[in-house]
C-alpha cells in the first residue's frame, strides 16, 4: 500500500533530479529477489505503532544531540544511513536502520548484527549494491515505485525524510528529529563520498517539502530538535522531558 497522494509526489522528484521511472523499477526487482524471505512488518509496527519514536539524520547538528540520544535508551531510534556510524562509536545502539547503501557499509554491518532492523531502498543509481542486503540479519526492501511481493512503499525520498515517513506509517505517537538539519551545510557523517554538493543540497531542500507535506496529513505529533520545520514543533534539549 502506497501513501495516498504519494504518486504525484515521486512524479515531481522524478521530473526534477531527471530520474528513470524504469530503472527504479528495475533495481526493486532486483531487490526482491535478493530477499527472499518477507520480513514480518508486525514486528516493526510493535516497535513503533502509539510509541515515541526518535529520527536520527546525519546533519551537522548530529554530534550535539550525542549526549542526549545516549540518555534516552529505552527509545526507539530510526536511523538514516550514514547517521548509523556516529551513533555505533558513541555505543548507542540503533534499532532500525533507513538506507540506500551510500553509508559506511562496516558500521551498517554492525548495525544489523546488534539486530537492527536494515530498511534497504531501491533505486535507479544503486543496483550494483544491493548485493550488500544480504549481510544484514533482518531486512526490509523498499521503493518510491509500486510496491510487490516483499518490497514495500512507505513514502518518502532521502534516507531522512524516508524515516520519518516510515514512523508515520506505522503510527508513531511522537516523532522527534534530531540531526535532521535540511540546510546547506552537510554534516560529516551525511556520505561517505559527496560527488555533487548542489545535488546533494537540493536533495535535502526537496526532503525538506516533503516532511512539510507530510504535517499536513500526519496524526503524530511532530517535533525537531534542530532547524524550524513547518508543521513541527521546534524543541530544546533541555525540555525534551517534558514532552513524553
């Protein structure tokens, strides 16, 4: 099942990074047959359904929100990929992981033998990694396509906004951004090689529209620790407490 008014949305991102319908189709078959096993989404959604959820991106606001991730250990943490390395040297565990294979595949590994849940995402440009799924213990397949068979469609575009998409699919009570920055400073732990910074930038400006319209239609309480989003509520550390 896709997010309603969803098509509409992955047609834009199509027609402005000039992205293949075809291909992204392509690289999820690829995909499914790489998993052949389904993963039970029951599980998933027991993680997150009416619960509290932490979205951790890899921005550069990312290494200030250390020591308050490591306070909250009991939180469900979805992580986008590259944001997995700095929480696995700070010893903060993940426990679902959003990716496109663009990170730093030893700590993604690490990630999924401490059991997290790896979200893998097809699409156009990453075919020849796919492979990598099948090191993780727990994986889950996705697309900005039609969804079929063991790959699914929960919304989204960047590895950030994606894992927010996922919390509200899955029903999360609160959602709170940290190091889900959408500025023009890329943090350190965002990829492990930027080959076109002004893509990259207007990647995450298109993320950005996306979690805007996703306030729009969403019955989660929204709220960032970092930059002002419209529809979420701006947060402090210090008054995280107070919310949940």
């Amino acid at each position: 099942m896709k997010l309603k008014g969803w098509e509409k949305k992955y047609t834009e991102i199509l027609r402005e990074f000039h992205y293949s319908r075809r291909k992204d189709a392509q690289s999820a078959r690829v995909l499914s047959s790489i998993l052949r096993t389904k993963f039970p989404l029951k599980k998933l959604e027991k993680m997150i359904k009416n619960q509290t959820v932490f979205i951790i991106g890899a921005g550069s606001s990312l290494n200030q929100s250390i020591p308050i991730l490591k306070k909250y250990k009991n939180i469900t943490k979805i992580v986008a990929d590259g944001a997995t390395k700095a929480l696995i040297e700070y010893k903060i565990k993940p426990d679902i992981v959003v990716t496109d294979l663009d990170g730093d595949q030893k700590f993604l590994k690490k990630a999924s033998k401490e059991n997290a849940i790896m979200i893998v995402h097809a699409h156009g440009d990453n075919i020849e990694k796919l492979h990598l799924a099948t090191d993780y213990r727990y994986c889950i397949g996705t697309t900005e396509g039609n969804p079929f068979r063991n790959i699914h469609n929960f919304g989204g575009f960047t590895d950030g906004d994606r894992c927010v998409f996922l919390a509200k699919y899955f029903g999360a009570k609160k959602i709170i951004l940290f190091g889900m920055d959408f500025g023009t400073k890329i943090g350190r732990y965002s990829k492990n090689k930027i080959i076109n910074r002004t893509t990259k930038i207007r990647k995450l400006r298109r993320g950005r529209k996306l979690l805007e319209w996703l306030a729009l239609q969403n019955h989660s309480e929204l709220y960032t620790t970092s930059k002002q989003i419209k529809g979420f509520n701006t947060v402090r550390y210090a008054d995280l407490g107070k919310i949940f």
